[in-house]
C-alpha cells in the first residue's frame, strides 16, 4: 500500500513520512503528479537486487 503526499507536506511532515514508509513506498507530488519515491533503505536494497547490507 502506498502513501501519497506533496513535497510541501513532506517538507512539513517528514516523521509521518518515515513512519508511513512501514506500510510501503511513499508518493511525492508536485502539483498532482507524481516526482519523487520515498521508501526504506530495506525496500531499496529489494528493488535494487542487493540483498539487505550487513554493515
């Protein structure tokens, strides 16, 4: 499940972002279209095929 929110809310609400990141990648608009994906470092080493770093 994925979260939307604008860069502006991002801006003003990063924590609620973070925490959003638990239940999936989060959306970030600009004037109502997509621009950016905020997710966790875990998710990214997935999509990225590198497995989860041990460091």
């Amino acid at each position: 499940m994925e979260t939307k929110m604008t860069t502006e809310d991002f801006e003003h609400h990063t924590e609620a972002a973070q925490l959003a990141t638990v239940n999936g990648p989060v959306v970030l608009t600009e004037e109502g279209n997509p621009s950016y994906i905020f997710l966790c470092y875990e998710d990214y080493l997935k999509l990225a095929g590198t497995g989860v770093n041990d460091a």
